[in-house]
C-alpha cells in the first residue's frame, strides 16, 4: 500500500509513538504474552546460541526475553526508528551484550553464517512483500548451519473474508484489553500507512524460496502467526 499524501513515515510514526509504545501494544495485542512463550519453546534447547540478531527491536519487549532466555549471548538489534532505539537503551542500560544497529531491514548486511539465531516480533510486516521475500533469503545466509530463524507477526488471511473476520474480531478483543476506540483509529490508520500484511501460503513460499530446510507455522490467532525456519 503506496503511503498515504501527509502521513508520516514508518520511522517518524515509531519516533513520536516512542515513549508511549509499551503500554499501547500491550492493551493492542490479543495473547501477546504467549506469543513470547511460543516463539522460544520450539527453539531446540541444544541451539545455545552466541550472537543473536533481532529484527525491529522496538522498545525491548521481545530483548528482554532473549536476555533472559540467554544472558550471555551477544545481542544484535535493529530498529529504524532511532527514539524508540533511545528508549530500548535506556531500558537496558547495565546490559553490556547488546549491540544497536539504527538501520532499515532492506540496508542490512552481515556476514555469512554470523547468527545461531535472528528472531523478530510484529516488525517484518512493515516491508514490502518482494523486499520480504529478499530478507529471507539474506536471513539465511546470515544463519549458521542449523540455524534458527522464527518471528511473530501480523498475517493477511488467506481469503478477504477471513482476514474481515479477524480484524473484526481484534477490534472486540482488544477493548477487552482496556483499550478504546482512540487507540482502535489510531491503529488502523497506521495499518494503512505502514503495513503490508502477507497471506501464511506467501510467507511459507518465500522461506522455502530461500531454502529454509524445515518450515512451519507454529500457532495462530487472528493475524498472530508464530513462523519457525531452520537452516
Ligand atoms: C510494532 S513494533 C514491534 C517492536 C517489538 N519487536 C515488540 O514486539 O514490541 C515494530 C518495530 O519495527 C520497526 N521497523 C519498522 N519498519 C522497519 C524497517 N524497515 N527497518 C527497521 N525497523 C523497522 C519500528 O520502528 C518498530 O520499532
């Protein structure tokens, strides 16, 4: 979806919503919490991994499960917006394993096999499906053998009536969460302007485009869609 004339742009949207993110994406998002546990129970308790590599680190929700997850690994983060950086910073200040990179997905470059695993939540879905697709494969390059690569994100359902049906359905779900129809708007109107949500069949297609040797959808609920991809 082309940006809309005077919105903002993805990073000045992030930049200004900074010191309010944590709080607004924990009434916005429906079973958050277990989107976190999800994505670390299927990764293979003999991964152990050194350096590790998030993508669209935000404010530091999904860091501070890693951190705790693996306190000695060597942590990479990668956010555009570079106030929310600001914030993930000052959240973990005594932390000395953790390396910011202010940078789009779509410039990054590492070296081949540097990673034992790169992860990411509710982020990837701010690009463009071919520049997705090209991640991908750079995704696994990056990963050393047997690597894991598993995010969460927002998906499109695989048909318009299924994908109405579950936006409907987050609307209900999160006023439920102590949200009101302010943050609803807002959030729509940045689904429009910033996110290009993919179909499950998409996704898993460029994963296996990039040869991934295992693929699967792990859980999902709504647009929540927990992926995990093995080197
Ligand atoms: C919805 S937030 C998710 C943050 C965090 N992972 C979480 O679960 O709370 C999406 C994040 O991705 C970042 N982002 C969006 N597009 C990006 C891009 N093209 N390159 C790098 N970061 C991007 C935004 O700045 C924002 O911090």
């Amino acid at each position: 979806m082309p940006l809309k004339k005077n919105s903002k742009s993805v990073k000045e949207f992030y930049d200004e919503l900074s010191g309010e993110y944590t709080s607004l994406i924990n009434r916005c998002v429906p079973r958050y919490d277990e989107l976190f546990s999800t994505l670390f129970f299927y990764i293979p308790e003999n991964l152990k991994p050194k350096k590790i590599l998030e993508l669209g680190c935000g404010t530091g929700n999904l860091t501070q499960k890693i951190i705790e997850k693996y306190p000695n690994a060597e942590i990479f983060l990668v956010d555009i917006s570079d106030e929310i950086i600001r914030q993930c910073k000052k959240r973990f200040i005594k932390n000395k394993n953790l390396n910011f990179i202010n940078a789009d997905f779509n410039d990054l470059n590492f070296k081949n096999e540097d990673f034992a695993l790169i992860v990411s939540s509710i982020a990837i879905h701010h690009i463009k499906n071919k520049e997705k697709e090209i991640l991908f494969g750079k995704v696994r390059k990056w990963l050393q053998k047997s690597g894991v690569f598993t995010y969460f994100d927002q998906f499109k359902g695989a048909t318009d009536e299924i994908y109405k049906k579950n936006i409907e359905k987050w609307h209900e779900e999160i006023i439920k969460l102590g949200s009101d129809e302010k943050d609803w708007k807002q959030w729509m109107k940045h689904q429009d302007e910033h996110d290009y949500h993919a179909t499950v069949a998409e996704q898993i297609e460029w994963l296996k485009k990039a040869k991934f040797k295992t693929i699967d959808v792990v859980w999902r609920y709504l647009l929540w869609t927990v992926v995990y991809a093995q080197k």
